[in-house]
C-alpha cells in the first residue's frame, strides 16, 4: 500500500484521512449500530482517531475542522453487511478533481524527477468513510476507509498494471484488527448540487471550489486480514448495496506544487 502513498492516497483531502488508519486507537465495542450518536457527537468520535494530522502540516489541521464543520448538517447513516451481518454506519464521501492531464510530479515534484516527464496523471478521485461509534469521547469501533474512482473500480491486486491502479480499502475493528482489501469491484457515481461547502483548499491548490455533492454507490468488496508475517488466509466480505451518500466535492482548478515531508 505504500507504493499508493502520493498517487492515490495524499491527494485525497490534504492527507488528512490518512492519519485515520495509521493513528486510530479504537474500542472494541461490539454494538450493530450507531446508537443515539448526533452528527456532531459521531464526527467528534472520528477525529479523536486522527492524532497525526498534526504532523502533516500546519495547513492541514483547518482542513479537517473546515471538512467536518461541512459535513455535520449532511451526515448520513447507511447499512452495509459485513461477513452477513447488517450493519447500520455513519458515512460520508469526498471527491477531488483536479484539472485535466495534471500529473504527480507538478503537484509533488521531487529532485529526482526526469524534468518534463510525467509519469502519472491524477484522475477524478473518491473516498468514502464508513464508521460505527458509541460515544463522543471514544475513537470508533468500527471503520472502513475506501479510496476509489468515478465509476466502476477493481480492488484486484493481482491485476495490477503500470497503466490500472487498483482501488484500495481499508476495514478496522478493535485496537489492531486490520483488514485490507484483496478483490472485489465498487461503482461510483457522483453529482454535484448547487449548494457550497466552504471547505479550505488543501495545499496543493492554487484556486478551486466545494460543493455537497451525492455519491451513488455499490459494490462488494473482500478483505484479507492484514499480517506481517506473510499472505493470511482469513477473510471477511463487505456488501454495499446501492444507496446514496452525500458529501463533499473539492473541484480544483489550479495547482501548486508542495514539498512532501
């Protein structure tokens, strides 16, 4: 997953939904809902899981408040079933567009570049946050982070080109049960709405704009538990049936490049 680091995963949101799966701490409540959490209460409940935003700039902190501020009003609950199991989870959608042939290295040029070579193009991306809290005061129990593009996206890393990037997905249960995706298909499909969000601009946007925006979605998608001690043989399915999400979408227009830490 980390070959995905820049490609996929930072230009999402300012890299600030990253810092959910590399620093939540979460509880091991076992409830097959979200309770009587408010919109305001479950979001509270996700950011206490991103202790790392901090580190990845001093820009990025007000992204995320700005984000969560923009989202509270349109946060939905959606079902999903998990290994069979329904499961009723908050969730939101982010999609970030950037203007077309932008390439990786003019967003994050790096010395060691071929200069005037462009080796990977960013293509209109999606991430979908699902998450399951009990209280206000407590990381989540559960959580799903899926990164994907508009339309119909493979989670297959065995058909891994230079040319298909596969889409990626996470699942987190407990303090250290990790999950990752190993196949599975999610189609997307995102409108946006006449109504501003007011989000922040990340870093490495020069101008752009934020609208709420609805994200149409369905798939399934299976997961491998995640070891470092070789291939595992446990697996657990998601199923999204389709359903509508609202979120954000961040068109940018212009773009600057930035120094990665």
């Amino acid at each position: 997953m980390m070959a995905f680091g820049k490609v996929r995963l930072l230009p999402a949101v300012a890299a600030t939904y990253v810092a959910v799966l590399v620093s939540i701490t979460a509880c091991g409540g076992d409830s097959t809902g979200p309770g009587n959490l408010d919109s305001n209460a479950a979001l509270q409940s996700l950011k206490l899981g991103m202790g790392a935003v901090a580190d990845l700039g001093p820009t990025d902190g007000a992204t995320l408040n700005a984000s969560f501020d923009a989202i509270a009003p349109i946060l939905d609950q959606v079902n999903v079933t998990i290994d069979g199991k329904s499961q009723t989870m908050f969730a939101f959608g982010f999609r970030t567009s950037f203007p077309a042939g932008t390439c990786e290295e003019t967003v994050f040029p790096d010395p060691l570049d071929e200069a005037g070579v462009c080796t990977t193009a960013f293509e209109p991306e999606v991430v979908l946050i699902l998450w399951r809290s009990h209280s206000a005061s407590a990381p989540p129990d559960r959580l799903i982070f899926i990164t994907a593009n508009v339309g119909t996206s493979d989670f297959d890393f065995s058909n891994l080109t230079t040319d298909v990037i596969p889409a990626v997905a996470l699942y987190l249960e407990g303090e250290d049960n990790l999950w990752a995706s190993l196949s599975g298909t999610l189609t997307s499909e995102v409108a946006a709405t006449n109504q501003s969000c007011g989000l922040a601009l990340p870093p490495f946007a020069k101008a752009g704009s934020c609208s709420i925006a609805t994200f149409d979605e369905q798939g399934a998608i299976t997961f491998e538990s995640f070891s470092d001690t070789g291939p595992s043989t446990s697996h657990l399915n998601l199923t999204i049936p389709r359903q509508i999400i609202r979120g954000l979408w961040l068109t940018i227009t212009e773009v600057q490049p930035v120094t990665l830490p």
